[in-house]
C-alpha cells in the first residue's frame, strides 16, 4: 500500500504516512484508488492529484514562516543585518539554537566570524526554517494546510524583544567601561570616618585603607595629589601645631607660617611648603581621638589650584 500524496509504502494499518503526515484514509477517500494499491501512484497522477486538491508547495510554507522579508532573504548574498548585530540578528530570527556556536567562533576566530557567517547566513537560516517547517508538518499532520500555515507563522517570524534586552544590556556595559573612571566620580560623595568631601572630576583612586586616601590626576599636562589620613596621634602631638611642626622636620625649604583657615565652621590648621619642584599645602585638624592630616600637592605653576579649592570647600565634618 502507498501514500498517495507522497507516494511512500505504508502498512495497511498505518493511519498516517511516515514520510509527509498525510492522513492514508482520507487521501485515498478523495482521491479513488484501489484500497490495496500494489503499486505506487505514477508522477503524473500524483501531479494531477496535487492540482485538484491545491496542496501548498514548501515556498508557501517558507513565505509564512520568514515572513514580509522573505525576497530579500531568499535572494540576498551577504547579511548586512548579520555583519552589524552578530548573533543579536540570530537571537531575532530565533535561531536560538546557533547562537552558543556563534560565540564559541566569536572566541576561537575572532571578529572575522561575523564577516564569513553573514555570508553564508541566508543557507544557514533556510536550513533552520526548513527544518522546523519539516517539524511543524510532522506535528500537526492532522490539520489543514491553512491551519499548519497559521502554525509556521507563528513559530517563525521575528523575536524583537530579546535582542533588544540583550543590546541594552551590552550597551549599558560598554558605556560604563569605556567611560572615563574620573567621570563616574565626579560629584561623588567619598568618606574618611567622620570626613565628607567631594573629589573633582579627573582625579582617580591611587591608593586606600580606612585610615587614608590617595588621589591623583595624572597627565601631560599637569600632576597633582589629594591625600586625607585620620589617626589616633593624641598620645604623640598635643595640639595640631605640634602635629605640623613634626611635618616640617622633613623639609628644608622655607615655608609661610601656620595660620588658620576655617572650613565649615571648621578651624583649620595650615602650611604652605614651596619646594625646589612642587607646591604643597597641609591641613591638619584634631577631633576626639584623631588627627585629620589633608595635603594637596601640584607643581610650583599650580595647575590645580582651582581643583584643590573645590576640594577644600567641600570638606565636612560631622560629629
């Protein structure tokens, strides 16, 4: 006995054809045909067959699978949607299934993956659609064409929502890690114990514990440090001038007096020590148990003066 849609033998009790889905009994109810053919129908009865009854040939299946884009996929050489988004375009097409060995290409090749997979991405992608077109067949053999058609439509077509959560994600994180670190500081509140300041923007984090901070802003065009300590000196200085005077043992320049300077409601001791090759300013203050020492250094130009007096005018002690 044989299929008279496909033309495959089939047991006698066999319902559908193992070969096309179709249903034996009602192919053979619309067509006559002896109930045990000893023969395969010819081609041309099969062609007459397949005119009289409209069956869809695969290109319709294809149309309803890929959807409006279907030309220019079926007639296009190189994926310029492939060469720009990479395996985001596959993510899109749901072609789930590749991405994994997109990115182990992506890893062991390079770059120049996405240029060859977006040349062969039409043979890869019809591929794809072929099969599932072949699997929905199998599995709704029982419906009507329209209704495997709806089938095709549905299970193809295009995925925008992934790719478009994926893409932000990637952005987000390429912004973030090709955006200057001086900038993701800038404006930042930063803490030492009971200290607040703010750091201007293009200074980076040299070097930190819970009792120091280092900052530099490093260029061409200038080099200048901001470094806050608090400890517990009160056993070793008396006062915050004692403090500075110890500070000075390792200079031998000359160097302005030890004035006064109150930064929010804040008094202040302060020095300026010139050196043969920068300019140097100390800050000290005793609180409770602890001496805040706050230096900041540029070249004798004083590049950075105007940074180190925002600086400054931030600074905050709270009890």
């Amino acid at each position: 006995m044989y299929c008279f849609r496909c033309g495959t033998k089939v047991d006698k009790n066999q319902t559908y054809c193992p070969h096309c889905g179709a249903n034996i009994k009602e192919e053979m109810s619309r067509y006559y045909t002896p109930e045990y053919m000893k023969e395969a129908p010819s081609h041309e009865d099969q062609y007459q067959y397949s005119i009289q009854y409209s069956y869809k040939d695969n290109d319709d299946y294809l149309k309803a699978y890929i959807g409006k884009n279907y030309d220019k996929i079926i007639k296009q050489k190189f994926s310029i949607p492939t060469f720009i988004f990479g395996p985001l375009y596959f993510l899109y097409r749901k072609m789930y299934i590749y991405v994994p060995v997109y990115l182990l290409l992506l890893i062991l090749l390079g770059p120049i993956t996405t240029l060859i997979i977006s040349f062969f991405f039409n043979k890869i992608y019809l591929y794809h659609a072929n099969k599932k077109i072949k699997e929905i067949k199998q599995k709704y053999n029982t419906e009507s064409e329209e209704q495997i058609l709806e089938h095709c439509k549905k299970n193809g077509g295009i995925n925008i929502i992934i790719p478009i959560l994926i893409g932000i994600i990637l952005i987000t994180f390429i912004i973030y890690n090709i955006k200057p670190k001086e900038n993701r500081k800038t404006n930042r509140k930063n803490y030492l114990k009971e200290i607040t300041y703010t750091i201007p923007k293009g200074y980076n984090i040299n070097y930190e514990t819970d009792n120091y901070k280092s900052y530099v802003y490093d260029d061409t065009n200038k080099y200048c440090t901001i470094q806050l300590s608090a400890y517990t000196y009160t056993s070793i200085y008396k006062n915050e001038e004692d403090y500075i005077n110890s500070i000075l043992q390792y200079y031998t320049t000359t160097n302005s007096p030890i004035d006064n300077i109150t930064i929010n409601n804040k008094n202040w001791k302060h020095i300026n020590i010139i050196t043969d090759y920068n300019n140097k300013n100390y800050y000290v203050l005793k609180q409770k148990n602890n001496y805040y020492e706050i230096s900041t250094s540029d070249t004798k130009e004083q590049e950075c003066k105007k940074d180190f007096n925002t600086f400054i005018n931030s600074i905050n002690y709270k009890e």
